[in-house]
C-alpha cells in the first residue's frame, strides 16, 4: 500500500512541477511575447485604461493622456500635432502605434517587465497606473524653422549634434494631425486611417528616416571623396575632362549637371569636381576605385544597416552591388542608378566629418522619467564608429567648405559663419522622365560643428526638372542652420 502510495505521490508531484514550470514559463519568459501579441485584447484594452506617460519637448507635452468619460478612461491628445508628427507618431485604437508612440510604448504604457513593481504598488495602494514620461532632444525652435523653411514641399529633414548624436528637428511633409486617430470612435478612425492610408501624399510615412528611399544624387560623392582619400588619392587628383563620357560597355553617355566639360580644363581634379558637382570625374573616380572600396566607406557612414534606430527602425540606405559591371559603378558613383539613401543617413556622413570622422549614433530620447518624477533612465551619447580619420574629415571639411564658398552649394552661405555643405540634383525613372529629386547635406560652424543636417526636396519641388539642390534644398538647410546657431 504505501509502495502504491510513494507512486502516486510521485506522479502528482510531477504533475505539479510540469504545471509550475509551464506557468512560470508563460507568466515570466513568455510575458514580453504575450504583451506584444496583437490578440491580448486584455493588454490592448488595459493600455487604454492607464494614464499613458507624456512625450516631452524641452519639459513641455507634445503628447498626453487625458481623462475621458468612456470605457477607455483616458485619450491621447497631441500639441501642435501635424509640426510633431514624424516624431510622436500616433497611438490609436485599431491602427496600432508608430513613431515615439510605438517605439517607447512599454515605458510610456507602464507595463515594460522593469515596471513590474510599480504596476503591484499600484495595486496595493488603489492608485491609479501611470506610464513613464518620455523627454525628446528636439529642440522646438529648430523643428519650426525646419517645418516652416520645408513649406509645402514634399520631402523631410532632419538635423542632429555631430559631437552627441542628439537630434534637433525631424520633420516630413506632407503630414497629418495624430489628433484624428487618437479619438474612441472606431469606426470614424478605421475610416480617417484608410483615408490617410490611401492618399497619394503617403502622410503616414516618416520620410526623414523610412518610406521609399531616393537616389542621393551628387551628395554620395562625399562617400565616394572619402573613399578616394583614404585610398591614396589627394584633392588635387585628376582625371580627363570631356564634355560626356560613354559608360562603359553601353551606348549610353553622362553629362555633368550643367553640360560642358568640369571647369574648362582638359583634367579635372576631385577638389574642382566635387566644387562644381562634376559627374564625369567621379564617375571615373568611382570607376577607378572599384566597387568594394566604395562599398566599404558607405557602410562605415551607416549604409545597409538594418539595425539602426532612434529609436524607431530606419529604413537601411542601400549601395547596391553592381555585380563588376563598370557602367554600373560609374553610375553609382555620382549617386545614380540603384543608390537609395534617407535624409538621416546623408547627415550621418556630414556629421561624422564634422565630428573629426567619428559618428555618433542619432537619438530622439533624451530621458525617462517615472510617474514619481524619479529619473528612470537618462540617454547617454553613443559612438557609432570611425567613419573615416581625423586627417580625412579636416580634409573633407576644407572641401565641403569650398562647396559653399565658392561653388555649387552656394546657397547655404550664411554671413559671418563658415558653412561645409554638399548639394544634389537626383534623376529619377526610366531615361530622366520623372521630377529630380533634390539634396542638401551639411554642418556648421566649420570651426565648431554644432548642427549636421540634410534635406531632401522629393518631385522636383514641384517644377519637374527645373530645379537643383542649391535652388531649393540649400535655402532651407541654411534656415535650419541659422536656428541651431541663434539659440
């Protein structure tokens, strides 16, 4: 008898433990997989119930819960909402959460696995949960002035501190007002996101960082300069000088942008091409470097990573293999034929030759503050890489400088400050048929960097093919610029 007994205790005890072991596995291990699943509609409904944190510009709400009389106790209302947009993103009933929302949204909801014991205080005391506050690097005169010099242009820009990584301003147009898809009315906002979702302007995508990526156009040519540099060539490098060049095993020719040949010589040097944004000469460069050594400076400025953030997941720039075809690696090499590339990776490049060719990692989030005001994490600056060396960035500077000073980015000169900058003018579509797509990335003070910012114009500004970087990128980084250097 107790010989059966000893079995079934057995049994039983191992019954219990496979239970424990299973509960502990789901409540514990499994709790981030559980949270995020798209089917807890327990987690949905309860993060509607929680007095969501705020996001912070300079200590003031871009983004707060408010309480309401529903089911869902509190509303997201968003301050100046279409100027924040690519940054805060939405937070909505049925769409989900993009931007800051989404990326922070178990800080700002509470429920992060480290938030554990407040959610249990909570509790015990009867007070109502609260999420952690979320405090931003914009700085808010510079995403005005961003907004306001990017008008009613479609495109973006983005501006951050070389020597920090902080961003300053990010901004993408069009835009949309959080507010509309913030509401409980279900059916009005299902209706409004599909509207927003289907619109030609493509509002809902942050083109700062994400979305459909353009070709640089002649900005790439300071990752090619880099790459030439650091390759044994100088400045002063030359290369024959034709009015067009025959890409190579094809019966097409390339024109520089403004037709003729590179400043009127019979050689051009990489000094002169990249001062008046000369195509043939780097196309040759490019040609002469070879696609890995280019394709090895891309990436240590931040092409194809797939990991990036800040925190929300940056769609990867792209210089794409080109699979030893020369005609190919002539066109890439003055940011043509399949180069792709956002406005936060062409800073990133301007940033880390401002920064003595160290790259800091671009960030939004500055802190996080719990519900008891305590600091719960502060953001400290994070180093990238090496993008390139000191001796290489103070020359890239001196020739980035030259650009402004004297030649195709001349509309970024700002009185009395030394500006280091690069334009471009991208071709788009099957045989240059559709709008330029138009560039300008940069830094200043020369001397002290305090801002690396890029700007992209998408549709040619609206004017088709009328238009150039220095036209209409130029002016408005130089507006941004200005901003940084009044504070």
């Amino acid at each position: 008898m107790n010989k059966e007994l000893r079995r079934v205790s057995i049994v039983v005890l191992i019954m219990f433990l496979a239970l424990f072991g299973s509960a502990t596995i789901i409540q514990v291990f499994q709790q981030p997989n559980l949270k995020a699943d798209p089917r807890n509609v327990r987690e949905f409904y309860a993060s509607f119930q929680t007095q969501r944190g705020a996001i912070l510009v300079d200590g003031t709400p871009i983004a707060q819960s408010v309480p309401v009389n529903d089911a869902y106790k509190y509303q997201r209302l968003y301050a100046d909402g279409p100027l924040y947009s690519a940054v805060t993103g939405y937070f909505t009933l049925n769409q989900g959460s993009t931007g800051i929302e989404g990326a922070e949204n178990q800080e700002l909801s509470g429920t992060g696995s480290d938030q554990f014991f407040d959610q249990v205080n909570a509790i015990i005391t009867g007070k109502e949960p609260e999420g952690a506050s979320v405090s931003l690097t914009i700085d808010p005169k510079v995403q005005k002035a961003a907004w306001d010099a990017l008008g009613d242009y479609t495109g973006a820009v983005v501006a951050f501190e070389p020597k920090t990584g902080a961003i300053l301003a990010m901004v993408s147009k069009p835009t949309f007002d959080p507010n509309v898809l913030a509401g409980h009315d279900t059916k009005k906002v299902i209706a409004t996101y599909d509207q927003l979702l289907h619109d030609s302007g493509d509002p809902l995508i942050n083109r700062a960082i994400a979305g459909r990526l353009d070709p640089p156009g002649s900005t790439f040519k300071l990752v090619v300069a880099s790459a030439a540099l650091a390759n044994g060539y100088t400045p002063d490098s030359t290369f024959p000088n034709p009015p067009r060049l025959q890409l190579s095993g094809t019966n097409t020719y390339i024109t520089n942008s403004e037709g003729g040949s590179c400043g009127g010589a019979d050689t051009a040097s990489i000094k002169t091409a990249l001062q008046y944004s000369c195509n043939i000469p780097f196309a040759q460069l490019g040609k002469d470097l070879g696609y890995d050594k280019v394709a090895t400076q891309a990436k240590a400025f931040g092409f194809g990573d797939k990991n990036l953030t800040v925190p929300m997941p940056v769609t990867p720039s792209v210089y794409p293999s080109t699979n030893g075809d020369p005609a190919r690696q002539e066109l890439s090499s003055f940011g043509q034929g399949d180069d792709r590339a956002s406005p936060l990776q062409m800073a990133m490049i301007s940033a880390a030759i401002a920064n003595g060719g160290e790259l800091m990692r671009p960030n939004l989030v500055k802190s996080i503050t719990n519900p008891d005001l305590t600091t719960k994490q502060d953001f400290a600056p994070e180093r990238y890489g090496q993008a390139v060396s000191p001796d290489i960035a103070a020359t890239m500077t001196q020739l980035m400088v030259n650009n402004v000073d004297n030649g195709a980015a001349s509309n970024a000169r700002i009185s009395g400050v030394q500006v280091a900058g690069k334009t471009g003018t991208a071709q788009n579509g099957a045989n240059n048929q559709l709008p330029y797509t138009l560039w300008f990335t940069g830094f200043a003070p020369a001397d002290d960097p305090q801002v690396a910012v890029a700007v992209v114009v998408q549709n040619g500004g609206g004017i088709g093919k009328a238009g150039f970087g220095n036209t209409l990128a130029a002016p408005i980084a130089k507006k941004v610029i200005e901003a940084v250097l009044s504070r």
